[in-house]
C-alpha cells in the first residue's frame, strides 16, 4: 500500500506539482508556455504537454519501457525525437499519485547533480 498522501487515487496538476516541487531543490518555471520543474536549473517534468490533461517527465528509454509495460493506459512516448530518449507523456487522469511521484522522482534522479542525489 502506497502512502496516505498519494497512493492509489488518480492524480491530477495539483498532484504533479506538489509532487514535483516535493523534491529536494526543485523549482517551477516555465518553457515554451507550459510550466516546468527543475532541479540546479535543468528541467525534468513539465505540465501542459501535449495539453492540459497531460505532464511529461524526462525518464531514460529502460525508464520509459519500464513505466510504460506497467501503466501502458497513462503513459506514451511523445513524438521523436524527444520520445526515443525517454521523455514520456503521463495521462494525469489515468494514472495513480504512486505511480505519478515514483516517474517524478526518477525523472528528477536523472537530471538532478549525483551529490544532490547522494542526499
């Protein structure tokens, strides 16, 4: 069982902000219109894409091949470029607050310094 907090309801921006913003030194800013999240000033999720029902969070191809064999309704690979390298659409209403925070924190693991990290 997940933790009160986030575990098994379905998550919507609320969720992914608080979420994101949760993690150690993460900040929200914005990119090409849509608000973001990062960490040292390098981006690992971002809301708004590809539209408001939607957030992406920059995961590794093993990550995103991982995330998406779970949780294949929630979960797409964008268009290419950015879809082969990990980066991966989340359904926000499709997909539970457990599985919303475990893709966050691993996408803030893969940018994040390996110091911070080591916290």
């Amino acid at each position: 069982m997940g933790d009160p907090e986030f575990g098994g309801v379905l998550a919507n921006i609320a969720d992914f902000r608080c979420a994101a913003l949760a993690l150690p030194e993460a900040s929200e800013g914005a990119h090409m219109g849509h608000p973001d999240f990062r960490v040292r000033n390098k981006i690992f999720a971002s809301l708004g894409v590809p539209d408001a029902a939607w957030g992406m969070v920059k995961l590794t191809p093993e990550q995103q091949e991982m995330l998406m064999a779970a949780e294949p309704a929630p979960s797409s690979p964008p268009p290419a470029p950015g879809g082969r390298r990990g980066s991966t659409h989340v359904r926000l209403a499709a997909v539970d607050r457990t599985t919303l925070r475990s893709a966050l924190t691993m996408a803030w693991r893969n940018v994040a310094p390996k110091g911070l990290v080591a916290k």
